[in-house]
C-alpha cells in the first residue's frame, strides 16, 4: 500500500432528488497539497465529506462509486469507518475545539485509541502542537480551555488534533475563511510544512489561497469534475473553457 495515495473512482453523492457529486473520479498526489475549487454548491465539501464518510446515516444520501485509500476501497460496508477517520483528518471552516484543555483537545484521539499512559500522552500532545506550529503559544497553558485561545490559534489546534491521530490524509474545508490575513498565513506555511509527510486536500472559495498554496488544483462544476492540473498550469492555461470561465471571473 501506498501511504496517503488517494483516489476516487465514478464517486457519485446524491441526497434524494439533489445529485452533489456525478461520476467523479479523480486522483490525489500523495504528499502534495491539491486545492478544490468551484462556484457555490459545485460538491467541494461533499467531496470531502465522502472520503471521510461524514454523510453516512443522512437521511436520503445515495453513495456509487469508490473512494480508495490505497489499496483499500473505504466505502465499502465493511470499513472500519472509527478507523478511517484516524487514518484521514478533517479540518472544518469554523474551528470547533472540544469544550475541554488544549491538552485534552490534542490527547482526545489518542486516548480514544487505547493510549492511557500519561507520558506517552504527553509526547504524543507535545509533537502535535510543534507539528502545528502551535506549541511555543500554549505550552504554558495546556490546562486552559481551548476556547480562550484566538481563532488562529483555535485553528491550528484543530489541527493538531488532527494530527495526534497519525493520519496519512488531512482535509481542510476552506480552513481560513474566517481568519485574517496574518493567521491565513501561518496556516498556508503549516500546510507546506505538512505536506512533506501527509497528502492534504484544501477545499478554498479562494483563488489566490489555490494559486499560491497548493500544488495541484482541481476543478468543479455542478458536481463534475472539469479539469485537473498542476496549479501554475491551470491557473495559466486552462484546458477547459468552464476552468477559463470561472478564473477570469465569468462564473461566480
């Protein structure tokens, strides 16, 4: 198996007489930063949402197709869908941290995977929250609640937190929406700092953030997949006049 090789093959994600996602398959480059772009309601979250299986047990959700993770296909039935949500972390737009410690935050994952010894637990916090680039800000205050930590700080917690779980994939949802431009970019040179070991996806609205912090760059269309590229490429020269369309500002 590859490590963090991700793949979706004919994904299609219907939520009763809505069709989000149609026959989409695509391949992510393992240890890269791809950037998802797309008007409003195109399925970028959706297609997150499926790789994590986040929309199982909606009401009215029909899932075709695959997504594979390596050479496992993680939609089937009998994935251990607890366990793929270690293997692939997901960052959301607003930062959520648990109503608990910024130690309890990061040690939640790894306690819930059987990790009781208060050391281990202490290292595992600690290389989160440098992997974060978060530890030198609250390493004196572990045993605050996390909620009194600025967003930015909030967000790159989630992150760590994420990260406590060893993943091979991190999914962020336009992750800096909400951030200035200071914290989006301690978060954007987070992520090139990541990606030497995780394959991320980035979900923007944000063609500046997909321009200048990704990779590749994939993008959707009424739940299509049109066009996917190495970024400068993309952005540059376009191969499909949908993609020309909505850099330049035609489609919204």
């Amino acid at each position: 198996m590859t490590q963090g090789r991700l793949s979706t093959v004919g994904l299609t994600v219907a939520f009763g007489d809505r069709t989000a996602l149609r026959d989409v398959s695509l391949v992510v480059p393992p240890r890269a930063i791809t950037a998802v772009m797309g008007p409003s309601g195109c399925g970028k979250t959706t297609l997150l949402r499926a790789v994590n299986r986040l929309d199982d047990g909606v009401p009215g959700m029909v899932r075709t197709g695959e997504v594979r993770l390596g050479d496992e296909e993680v939609t089937a039935p009998a994935t251990d869908v607890a366990g793929l949500r270690r293997r692939v972390g997901m960052v959301f737009q607003r930062w959520n941290p648990f109503p608990r410690s910024v130690f309890e935050n990061v040690a939640y994952g790894p306690r819930l995977a059987g990790l009781r010894d208060l050391a281990d637990l202490r290292g595992v916090v600690e290389s989160s929250l440098r992997k974060a680039a978060l530890w030198e800000e609250v390493r004196d205050r572990l045993d605050a609640d996390a909620r009194t930590l600025s967003g930015g700080q909030q967000q790159r917690l989630c992150i760590a937190r994420a990260l406590a779980n060893a993943p091979e994939v991190l999914l962020l949802d336009e992750p800096c929406s909400a951030l200035d431009p200071g914290a989006t970019r301690r978060i954007e040179e987070l992520l090139f700092e990541l990606r030497a070991d995780l394959t991320i996806i980035l979900v923007t609205h944000n063609l500046q953030q997909a321009a200048r912090a990704s990779d590749y760059t994939a993008y959707l269309d009424a739940g299509r997949l049109v066009e996917v590229a190495p970024t400068r490429l993309l952005f540059t020269n376009p191969q499909d006049p949908r993609t020309e369309a909505y850099l330049t500002g035609r489609v919204a």
